[in-house]
C-alpha cells in the first residue's frame, strides 16, 4: 500500500526529483510540524497571529484514519517530507473545534468526498506540490465510486482550489473555543468539471 506512486518531479520542477507516496503512521511527527510550518508562514495576510495560533490550539490538523486507509500522500525530497493531503468519505473531525452555527455547509453533499489537510512547506510553495497531490486525491476519490468533492477552503488554499476548477458554495465565520473568529470558504467540484479521470493516471506517472 505504501509503494511510491511517483518519482519524477513535474516540468515545474526540473532539477530536483521528488517522490509522491502514501503516508505512514511513522510520518506523523514531521506531518505535524509541516502544518504549524505552513499555517504559520502562509496564512499571514489572511488572518491575524492571534487567529492562525488559537486555530493551531484548537483545531486537529491532521486526522490518523486517512492514513490507516492509505488516503493521504505525501511529498518528499531527500528524506523530508514537503507536502502533503488527501481525502475522505467521512464528515471532518475538525467540525467539533469551529462552531458554525447552523451553517451545515461543512458537511458534505450525497455521494461527496471531502478533500482533507492540504499543506506546503513554505520554501516550495506555489511550485506544483499541492496541485499534484490534489489530482492524485481527486483521482482515487472518483475511483471510489465519488461523483463530488468538497472542502472547507482555508483562505491562503482559494486560489489553488479556484485555479483546478473548485467553485465557491459559500463562506461561514466560525468560532472557534477562545472566541477568535475564522473565515472558511466552502468550495465544491464535480466529475466532468476538470475532476482527474483515468485518463490522468498515464499521464501524470500516477
């Protein structure tokens, strides 16, 4: 189950080769601190210090089912781990920590899969990391039987999301236990519109 999927890098990435594979429980300590990492470094200028450290508090990052049912990757290069996410069939756990409200818009749609914990090191973003892990999860959540993806967009995601076709639904101010308020965007995709097919495993490697 833990095979590479990939060894080559991406166009965008000529001189340095990385590896696509699924991630193990012995990832979890580096996962950990590849997501306080990012949150910390590229969530400024989309929510406050006080907003990005009450979120890493609070909220659970990283949710060990998706790798003991090997849906979620990682990215890596010369043994670190550079990023990472994946997908599930289930509600988020993080719905507990963010109150909402009455807004159920977190929840999934029927059929739907959740695409989950989609992070960057900092000194690679914006190079094709995170497109590419979220192709490979799309691509096996269709395998799945899944005919929608959704996902509650952490502001600094939006522009990759929208760039592969992810549509906007709506967006909910959470409140989170300390009382500072995070601005989530609800996003959606279905099959037919720019979802990997089949067709991509040959081409991508994967």
């Amino acid at each position: 189950m833990n095979a590479p999927l990939v060894t080559k890098s991406p166009s965008s990435l000529p001189v340095t080769e990385y590896e696509l594979r699924r991630a193990t429980l012995d990832d979890v300590p580096e996962l950990l601190a590849l997501h306080l990492t990012a949150l910390r470094s590229l969530s400024h200028g989309y929510y406050s210090t006080e907003l990005i450290e009450s979120f890493i508090e609070h909220v659970p990052t990283l949710d060990t089912q998706l790798i003991r049912h090997g849906r979620y990757f990682v990215a890596c290069t010369q043994g670190r781990l550079i990023a990472c996410g994946g997908w599930s069939a289930d509600p988020p756990g993080y719905k507990s920590a963010i109150n909402f409200g009455a807004d159920s818009s977190v929840s999934q749609g029927d059929g739907a899969a959740m695409i989950r914990a989609m992070y960057t090191d900092p000194t690679w973003a914006r190079r094709g990391l995170g497109r590419r892990i979220l192709r490979l999860a799309e691509l096996e959540a269709l395998g799945a039987g899944h005919s929608e993806l959704r996902l509650d967009a952490l502001l600094p995601g939006v522009p990759l999301y929208r760039a592969c076709h992810y549509e906007a639904l709506n967006q909910s101010v959470g409140t989170l236990p300390d009382g500072q308020r995070l601005a989530v965007l609800h996003m959606r995709k279905v099959s037919g519109c720019g979802v990997a097919t089949q067709a991509d495993r040959g081409a991508s490697g994967m």
